[in-house]
C-alpha cells in the first residue's frame, strides 16, 4: 500500500475495481437465474 507515483499508476486501480464489480454483477445475475428455476 505505497503511494501513487503518479496519476497513471491509478489506472490498474481502477480497471481492477472494474473486473470486480463485472464479477459482483455476474454473481448476482447468476444468483438471480439459480433462485428463479428454483421457484419454478
């Protein structure tokens, strides 16, 4: 947990905040489609 260098080293920050809401968002669509053939 060093300091940024600069404002470019923020970028792989970001993309990896990106790819972890992606996941989240995946994981909740898949959550959804598992309940819903559940209740079915």
């Amino acid at each position: 947990m060093g300091e940024p260098k600069s404002r470019s080293s923020d970028t792989p920050r970001f993309g990896r905040l990106l790819l972890v809401l992606a996941a989240a968002v995946l994981l909740i669509v898949a959550i959804t489609f598992a309940s819903e053939a559940f209740y079915s």
